[in-house]
C-alpha cells in the first residue's frame, strides 16, 4: 500500500479521511494537528509559563515533547512538568522513572506532588479503605486538584493535557449519556476561564489514540507502558469499548463528538450561569458545589474532620 500523498509505502491508515501514509507525512499529520491545537487553544503566547501535566505515558510524554518544540524558539516561554504521584504501589514509581527520564533528556524542570504529602493518603490506601468503591472516581478527582494546585505554584497561566481524540470523545459521551451538561462545557480543553483554577489546553486532541503511540514509537519518546492495577474497574471502559465499535462502523464518530463539544461550549459561553463554580469551602479550590469532589472523597476515605484539617 503507497501513501496517498506519495511514492513511500504506507504505515498506517486514517479511515476517518479514507487516506493511507507513510512515516513522514504521518509525522507531519500529527504536528500539524498539534500546532493549530496548541495555536487555537492559546493564541499568541509568547511569555510566561506552560506547565505539563506528565504521568510518564505514552500521550503525556507526546504532549510534552511537542509543547517543548512549539515553543523552542521563544525563549520567554517556560515549561515545566507536573507529575502526581498518586501512591500506586508496583505501577507509580516506575512512570514517574520515564517522566524523569523524559524531562532530564529535554532539560524541562519536573515537579513532582505526592498525594501522601498533600492530602495525607494515598490511591492505595483510600482503595483498602474503600473496598467497593472504584478507586478512579477519588484518584481521577485528586489528581485533577493536586495537578491544578501544582500549577498554580509554579505560576502557570495554561497546564498542557495528554488528551487524545478518543480521551475526548469518551468523555464527552460519558458527560452527555449522564445528562452532565455542566461538566460537557467545564472540560478541557478550556474555554471559560474559571477563577482560581489554571486553563487546561489539550493539543492532542485531533490525535487519536493509536497515532499518538505510533508517533511516540516512531520519534522513539521514551515511556512508560505499564498499565494500573485499578485500570479495569474505571467506567471509562465501556466508553472506550462504545466508541471503538461506533468508529469502525462510522469512521469519523471521535471528531463529530469533538465538533459536537465544541459547538455547544460555542453557543453557551455566553451564558454566565453554566461552568462559573465558586470555592471549596474546605479547601477553596474552585468547585461548582459547597464542598470540592477531592473534598468529599477525602471526607468519605477519612472522615469528616480529617478531610478538612488535610487539605
Ligand atoms: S487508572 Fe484510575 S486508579 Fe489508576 S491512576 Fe488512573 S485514575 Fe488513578
Ligand atoms: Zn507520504
Ligand atoms: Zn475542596
């Protein structure tokens, strides 16, 4: 099979567009995609600092390699990456190896926040705790605040996400199969500006998948491959299994579900009542109800003064 665009044998298809190419023009594709990503998302910006968010995978070490070569030739841009160490014993430790690995090689500075420091237990304790409860509802939400608040401390005006095309095409289903139209608009990538919580910006977000580990095995980006123990009980899978089944039956399902979120965040960002959340009044991130979900986790894993008092 030739590469539509030329001569060279063909590497991969994109049935989406009905286009077969080769291992140049599929890595010019991809940085394509994430430079109009990267220049919609945060137009001109030329000074200041754009924090990671790195888990040491494959679609956040991508995220960061290519926010570094965006931003190579302005020197008044800083990058820093931002890892959670959520305490995940026999999976963590060796992600966070990669991503160290990763930063030294690009000689980006790395934070690394520890949910034991900043919250006083971990994804494994609260999961020994909380036996039936699916331990991604609490880590996912921890994580979200402790890379917010990473940010924050580092100054950042814009935290860069590993999300690719079917990350966001999962979410988006899940929030509309759930009637959560709230949180549709409030996802990143970010479009309203919430008071005390850093924008999220997704680059990847035209990428699916698939590409990103091609791209990320082709440019030989070092990461990590190991997977979480608690990863088959997250609800996601069946989004993930769903929008698998919808794409090979109608190529094209994750980018209308992109277009679809874009357009309604489009038409209601005028309208102040959806996605302005205040504080916690726990912990005074921003939180769309009294107390934070962090919080609220934090207050089922350990009770109600110790949440307040570990925050
Ligand atoms: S798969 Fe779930 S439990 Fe594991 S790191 Fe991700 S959110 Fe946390
Ligand atoms: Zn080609
Ligand atoms: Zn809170």
């Amino acid at each position: 099979m030739r590469c539509s665009s030329c001569e060279a044998p063909a590497i991969v298809d994109q049935p989406y567009r009905g286009a077969h190419v080769c291992a140049e023009h599929f890595r010019e594709s991809v940085e394509d995609r994430v430079r109009r990503e990267m220049h919609a998302q945060l137009p001109r910006f030329g000074r200041g600092t754009i924090a990671v968010a790195l888990s040491g995978g494959k679609d956040s070490a991508v995220a960061l390699v290519l926010s570094h070569q965006y931003f190579r030739r302005r020197p008044t841009v800083r990058i820093v990456a931002i890892s959670v160490d959520e305490g995940i014993a026999g999976y963590r430790p060796a992600t966070l190896d990669a991503a160290a690995r990763l930063t030294r090689s690009l000689g980006v500075d790395h934070r690394i926040v520890r949910a034991s420091d900043e919250l006083g237990t971990t994804t494994d304790a609260t999961a020994r705790e909380l036996a039936t409860t699916v331990p991604c509802s609490y880590c996912g939400v921890w994580r979200r605040k402790l890379l917010n608040q990473g940010a924050r401390a580092e100054g950042a005006d814009a935290l860069v996400l590993g999300f690719n095309l079917d990350d966001l095409a999962q979410t988006v289903l899940m929030n509309l199969v759930r009637g959560d139209l709230d949180r549709l608009v409030r996802m990143a990538p970010h479009r309203l500006r919430q008071p005390g919580l850093v924008p999220r910006v997704a680059p990847l977000s035209a990428v699916p998948e698939r590409e990103v580990y091609l791209y990320a095995h082709l440019r030989r980006i070092p990461f990590d491959h190991g997977e979480c123990p608690y990863s088959g009980r997250a609800s996601r899978n069946l989004f993930r299994e769903i929008i698998w089944q919808l794409e090979e039956a109608q190529p094209g399902t994750r980018q209308s579900l992109l277009r679809t979120h874009r357009r309604l965040v489009e038409r209601w960002l005028a309208d102040e009542s959806i996605g302005a959340p205040g504080r916690c009044r726990a912990c005074g991130e921003p939180s769309a109800s009294e107390l934070c979900r962090a919080c609220e986790y934090l207050r089922i894993a350990q009770g109600p003064s110790e949440a307040v008092g570990a925050t």
